[in-house]
C-alpha cells in the first residue's frame, strides 16, 4: 500500500486537471509521506464546483481520543473499508481526491534491504487516490478557547485525511532471452 507519493505538478496544471477556480497554494514535493500535508480535492458542500485544501495525512475520526489513531490510518483497503468503525462515517459523508504524478513501493533485496520503486503514468500526467477526511477536535491543546456546539470542550483541528487502496505487489521482472 501506498506510504509515500510525489506532486510535482505546478499550481496552474492541477487548477485545470481538477476544475478549480483558481490556482491553489501548492508547492511541488517528491517525498510525501504520513503525518505531513497533502493536497486534496473535494465538493464544496452547497455549490457545484470543486474545492482544494491541505489536509494532514492520517485520517483521525472525530471520536479519537488523540492525534496519534492517524498513524494507524494512512492507508484503507477499499475491500474493507466499509467494515471498520475509523473509515465508516467518513466513506458515507467525506470523500476527497489526493492529487498525485507517482507513488512509492518498496521491494525487500535480501535480509535488510529494500528497493524503491517508482510508479507513475506513462504520460507523466496526475492522477488521483481515492481519500477519505474527517474533522477532529482536540482538547488538550486548545482547552482556553472556545468550543464549537458539535463536541464541547473540543476545538477544530485541521482536517485530516487518509488514501484508500488496493492490494498491490511490484511484479517479479525477468530478462527476456
């Protein structure tokens, strides 16, 4: 599964790939990987047009009671997503797209050895995971301000989002001859 992706695509490229309205605040990056900020592309929720944000990778449902369940939940397989309480809600009411020009996978060598691969298309164009996103709210660290009617004694972080999948494996190359 999918632990680390590139972006390299200039603002004004994703702009027309994705149908947005203007070019969005993206600087290009050739190792993303969990916990860091990603690009994603959902509905905006009363208009007919798309929306981009930056989102935290590693999806922490609402009810989690820390930021650390989101480094459990970068990754879902989209056979079961369906069936896990973390991914539940979010599958029905929070999908996204996570713009990207090519993944990472990694092969072991030997005893402690592991080979990246590259996979992209052909083309070089971007494409996009299939991501899920929830709110999570944390208490601990914003306890002095404020809480929002939804969960009290909780304040909005930063929405966090996670890929979904399918099993994968880098095929065996043998020479021809």
């Amino acid at each position: 599964m999918c632990g680390r992706y590139r972006l390299t695509a200039k603002e004004r490229y994703l702009r027309d790939h994705f149908g947005l309205d203007e070019d969005p605040p993206w600087q290009p990056r050739w190792n993303i990987a969990p916990t860091q900020p990603v690009a994603t592309i959902r509905q905006h929720p009363s208009e007919a047009r798309s929306m981009f944000a930056i989102m935290r990778w590693g999806l922490i449902p609402y009810w989690a009671q820390n930021q650390s369940f989101g480094l459990k939940t970068i990754n879902a397989m989209s056979e079961t997503a369906a069936e896990k309480p973390a991914f539940r809600d979010a599958l029905r009411r929070h999908r996204c797209l996570i713009p990207a020009d090519g993944f990472y996978e990694w092969k072991k060598t030997g005893h402690k050895g592991k080979q990246a691969y590259n996979f992209g298309l052909e083309s070089g164009a971007v494409f996009a995971f299939a991501g899920l996103w929830d709110r999570w709210r944390d208490d601990k660290h914003n306890a002095s301000k404020p809480a929002p009617s939804l969960r009290p004694g909780r304040i909005l972080s930063s929405p966090a989002c996670m890929i979904v999948c399918r099993r994968f494996s880098i095929p065996t190359i043998t020479s021809a001859g």
